[in-house]
C-alpha cells in the first residue's frame, strides 16, 4: 500500500486494524471506504478549481504587473529607469493581491454536498482538464498582457510624461500601478463562484484598504518619505488631477469589459452543468433527490 500511496498524485489511506504504515505516508486519511464518495465529489472537485484558479490568478496578477513595466521600459530606451515607485513594487505580491486569495477561493462555494454528491457528472470538470488547459491557460495569460498594457497606457496618455525626474511621472506612474492593482482584484471577482457574496467582497476590500493606507504611509509619513522620497504628497497631488482621477475610473472597466462580457454570455447563453444546477437550485427546480446518481 505505502509505494502506491507515495506513488500517486494525491495519496488516500484509510484506516484499518492492519497497520498504521499507510495512513502516516498519504495525503488524506480516512475511516471508512463510504467517505471515498463526498472526498472525491465534493472537497476534491472543489480543491480542483481552487488550485486551478489559484495558479492562474498568481501568474496572471504578476505577469500583469511586468507588461506595464515592459511597456515603461520600452518608451524609455531601456535606460534602467523603473516604472513604478519600488517601495510599492515590494507590497505589490505580500500586501495587496495575494492574501485575499486564501480566502476568496477558499470560501467560494457552488452547489451544496448533497447536491453534489447527487450529480456525480459534476466531478468530470476535473478528469477532463475543464478548468486547466493550455486554452485556459492562454486566456489568462492573454487577459494578463491587455490588462498591463491598458492599466499604463490610459494615465500615461491622459496625465503622463516621460520625463523619468518630474513629479507628474510619478503621479501617472502611481495611477498606473493603482490600475493594475484595482483590474487584478476585480479579475478574482469575476472569475469567482460567486462574486457578490460577502466572502468575495469582504477580503478583497480589504486588500484595497491596505493598499490605500500602504500607499498614504508612502506619502505623508517620514518613514515613508525616507524610504520613497519621490511619493511625497502624490497621493494629494492624484486627486487634485482631474486627470489621474478620471483614469482610475475608467481603467479598470476598459480592461475588464470583455471579461465582464465573456462571464455573462457564457453563465446564461452557454452554461455548463454546473451552472444549469445552480440555476435549477435558485428557481427550486432540482432537489439533493434529483441527481444522476
């Protein structure tokens, strides 16, 4: 048993009367041969999508970040002057757009277990790559290179300048990582189970704080200054623009109307069956008795 455990993607041993060698190797142990059922249709489908969604979202929010300083790079002749402030830079993965992931995802629910385990076709997603594939993955990483391009191109054409030593750079450079900030947390919406539930909301408005505070610190605060001496008073200095303030409002849905689009066609003109169900579940047409089971 113990090779075969440790030879497998996900190692499940149960336990048994036989020994305890198997239970210490696996990934996942459990008491009876019956819990194989709800392990497998219901945490298992969903720690598949978790996981998919999750790899995704983490390269698709950096990707996001380095085409704007591609962009930055290749407007200033590849003279070494970066793009963004690099105290902000810093936060950018530990503060603003990668702890409201764990719990997003982590609390995204779809239909109930006993509906689940009704549906067992449901558990497919998995075994044919529904969720990771190379056109999935294409599409984010698609989605990654237009979103970094329109979050810098919008401030810089509206507010910018490309001369690297003048404070209006700095301001346009803020209102462009701003951007990529605002479009990656709203991406992890719209590709959530449920996007308006407060498990959605509440950790990405979160994130948002933390990064308004973290950028507020940046700019009135010694500390702030002495580390990032050229935020001094940008944050003011953004909403004194009319400028920088109409570019942090249109950004984010230039970037994400198709996204918004493709969402909205797919749920209602092609769903899947997972959103068939969920659709029978909210018009109370299916029941935990009603499955294919």
């Amino acid at each position: 048993d113990v090779p075969m455990i440790l030879g497998g993607n996900v190692g499940i041993g149960v336990r048994g009367k036989e020994g305890a060698a198997a239970v210490q190797v696996c990934d996942v142990a459990i008491s009876q041969f019956r819990f194989l059922v709800p392990l497998l249709l219901c945490h298992g489908r969903r720690a598949y999508r978790r996981v998919a969604v999750f790899f995704c979202y983490y390269l698709y929010k950096n990707i996001a970040l380095l085409v704007a300083d591609l962009v930055w790079m290749h407007w200033d002749n590849f003279d070494g002057n970066i793009a963004f402030a690099e105290y902000l830079s810093i936060a950018y993965n530990a503060f603003f757009t990668s702890w409201h992931i764990l719990f997003v995802l982590g609390f995204d629910r779809d239909v109930p277990d006993e509906v689940a385990l009704q549906h067992p076709s449901l558990y497919k997603i998995g075994t044919s790559n529904k969720l990771f594939n190379a056109w999935v993955f294409s599409s984010w990483m698609v989605d990654a290179l237009v979103h970094g391009i329109v979050a810098w191109l919008v401030p810089f054409h509206m507010i910018g300048t490309s001369d690297w030593h003048s404070q209006q750079f700095w301001v346009s450079s803020t209102c462009a990582f701003a951007n990529v900030v605002h479009i990656c947390l709203l991406k992890l919406v719209i590709v959530s189970q449920n996007p308006v539930s407060m498990t959605t909301l509440l950790p990405t408005l979160g994130a948002w704080l933390m990064f308004v505070f973290y950028l507020w610190g940046l700019c009135y605060t010694s500390l702030g200054w002495s580390v990032q001496p050229n935020m001094k008073y940008i944050f003011e200095e953004m909403f004194a623009t009319t400028g920088a303030v109409t570019t942090l409002i249109i950004s984010p849905p230039i970037a994400l109307l198709i996204n918004v689009a493709a969402r909205i066609i797919q749920r209602y003109v092609f769903p899947d069956e997972l959103q068939r169900i969920e659709m029978k579940l909210r018009d109370n047409r299916v029941s935990p008795g009603d499955g294919d089971m």
